[in-house]
C-alpha cells in the first residue's frame, strides 16, 4: 500500500465490516510509514480499507487468496510411437549416413 500517512491508514477488517465500512473492532492495523506491504500467507479472503470515512469514496481492497491448482501431467507416449525429438534424430542419422556414403561414394568412384 502507498498513501500519505498523515491522512489515510490501512485497516484488516473482517467481510462484514468491510461490506459496511465499519473501521471498528478491526482485525489488524496495517499502517506503518506509508509504503506498507503485507504478506499474504494464508488461503483465505482478506479485506483491507482506510479508516475516517474514506471507505465510503472507494478506499478499500478484497484479496482472495487461493492455491495454485496443481501442475498437469505429461502427456503419455504410446508404446512403439515415437517422440517429436526422437523422429528428428533418427532423421538427423539417416542424412548422416546419407552424407557418409556419398562421400565413399565419390571418394571412391
């Protein structure tokens, strides 16, 4: 968060009172200099809001927080099918086997 601390703060409110604007009873005082940054370490909606009304004119943030779903499996290679890289090695060799006898070939004849 980045505000002139002399006239906003940053308030942890639970939903309710960040539904109604309601800066009492909050949960956590964020404001330390006016550059603050929170760690959001938990899974779970947090709600912040500036205290003295100006939550009315809009001064307030809804973070949810959730997992990262889980990383997809490779896709599985079929028995006797071959892999994209395989093909083009096996390609590579026959163009280097191409190249060793034609060169015999010419070397030769």
């Amino acid at each position: 968060f980045n505000f002139d601390k002399r006239y906003f703060n940053v308030l942890e409110v639970n939903e309710t009172s960040y539904d109604n604007c309601n800066d009492q009873g909050f949960v956590k005082n964020i404001t330390r200099g006016g550059r603050d940054v929170v760690q959001l370490t938990q899974v779970r909606p947090y709600y912040f809001l500036s205290s003295g009304g100006y939550c009315y004119h809009g001064m307030k943030v809804a973070v949810n927080v959730e997992m990262l779903p889980p990383a997809p499996e490779p896709a599985p290679v079929k028995n006797g099918s071959l892999t994209s890289d395989a093909v083009s090695l096996k390609i590579f060799h026959y163009m280097i086997s191409f190249a060793v006898a034609y060169y015999y070939l010419v070397l030769l004849f």
